[in-house]
C-alpha cells in the first residue's frame, strides 16, 4: 500500500486533472480527508503533508480523535459527514466546524440551539444532504423539498447554510454517476438563484459531492468539496456500526 502522502499526492493530481478537463480551476474544489475508521496518526500524517480539513461519520470515534488531536486544532478542520440522531447532536454542535449531513428541521433547530451554548465558537457551517437517488435506506431530504428545508435552517442562529451534500447510489458507469450529480447541481443553482439577494444565502456556496470512485464526473458535474477516504488511506476494514 502506498503512503498517506504519495496518496493525498495522486488523489490533488486526480482533482487537477479532472477540473481542468471541465475548463474549472482546481483551486475551485476542496479535498476532505474521510479519516472515518483511522487512527489519528493517520490524521496527524496527513496533516504533515498539509491536508487540513478532515471528515469523520461515527460521533463517538470522531469525539476521540478530535479530543487526541486538540492541540493542532488551529491546523485542523472537522467536518460531520454521517447520519445522525438527535440524541447525539450535542456532541457535533460542540467539537466540529462544519456538518454535511442535516436532513430535517429537527436536527438544525437542536444544532443551532446546542451551539448557541459555545460562545466561544464560531457558527456551525451546515450542508443539507439531498437524497439523489431517492432510496429507501438512504439518508437525505428529496430534491423537491430541499429549498424549503434550507430555507428553515438558513434562518436559525449559530449556523451557516453553507450548501448541499449528496452521495448518489453507487454505481461504475460513468454517465450514470454525471446524471445523479448533475441533477443535485441544478437543485442547488435553482436554489442560489433563486435567493441570490437574500443575506441568509450569502455564504450558500458548496456543493459537496464526489468520493474515491466517482471524483472526476462529481468535478465535472460543479463539486465545490470532494470527500476521499479510500484513496487517501486505503481500504476500511468493516466496522460493526
Ligand atoms: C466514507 C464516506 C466517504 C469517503 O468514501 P471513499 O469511497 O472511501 O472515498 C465520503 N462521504 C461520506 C458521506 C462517507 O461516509
């Protein structure tokens, strides 16, 4: 297996290629390092090679490693990716920076509320993950309801609406993964133009899509923020959550 820092090397390559290939600058798409089932030395690796931001899904382990790394907390940037319950809200609303994955008025009003009870932090930066595929077990709100629900969460306190999140049905045919990211780039251009003068819409400028197999047509298709696990750290072993 390669190295964090040959991988994180190849996958910024990948990215390059793929924005200039849809006449973007690569400038324009963020990496986020899904560090989700390693340990924080891997984060600590790749942060050496100078990643910052780094995604987790499991609140509890992601807790432990924020805790472990807090001394490079000016360095690093959390970002909550995974489903999440509204008993474990407190924890996000208290030790991370953005969360990618709010899908109903619920979860934003407890996010909001709990971050109002850290003072000393900066809002909560918030993406409402879309469920392109429209399946069943995903998480996610539908297409059609994805403007009212931002603009529920674009008015609480403590937050930021920052975007949409969306992670198609799998799938190796290309095309087929353009499609699902480019119907979830028309929702969100609808949305931004719709609110292009509305302040709580000022800072509405993410589209967070695009993982280890599907990068290129995600970047293709407008992804401002691209999370890669696999390609930076290699396999997950299967974990029992
Ligand atoms: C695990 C995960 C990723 C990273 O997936 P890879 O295929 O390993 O790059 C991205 N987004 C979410 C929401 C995830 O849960």
């Amino acid at each position: 297996m390669n190295s964090i820092v040959v991988n994180l090397t190849q996958v910024k390559e990948r990215i390059e290629l793929a924005a200039l290939a849809a006449k973007r600058e690569p400038e324009e798409i963020e990496l986020l390092a899904v560090s989700k089932t390693f340990p924080a030395s891997a984060i600590e690796e790749a942060m050496h090679a100078g990643q910052s931001a780094f995604g987790e899904n499991y609140v509890q382990e992601a807790v432990e490693k924020i805790t472990q790394l807090e001394k490079l907390r000016p360095w690093l940037v959390w970002h909550f990716i995974g489903p999440l319950q509204s008993n474990k809200t407190r924890d996000v609303a208290e030790h991370f920076d953005w969360i990618h994955s709010v899908d109903r008025l619920k979860i934003a009003e407890r996010l909001s509320t709990q971050r109002g009870e850290f003072p000393s932090l900066p809002e909560l930066q918030v993406c409402i993950q879309v469920n392109v595929s429209e399946e069943e077990s995903k998480s996610g709100v539908s297409l059609s309801n994805a403007l009212e629900l931002c603009d529920a969460v674009s008015k609480l306190p403590n937050i930021v609406l920052r975007g949409l999140m969306a992670i198609p049905e799998p799938t190796s045919d290309p095309l087929k993964q353009r499609q699902a990211f480019a119907a979830v780039r028309d929702c969100f251009k609808q949305i931004q133009s719709s609110r292009l003068v509305d302040p709580d819409y000022q800072f509405f400028d993410t589209l967070s899509m695009g993982m280890s197999d599907d990068l290129e047509a995600a970047i293709a298709e407008g992804s401002t923020m691209v999370r890669i696990g696999t390609a930076i750290f290699g396999k997950r072993d299967k974990i029992t959550k």
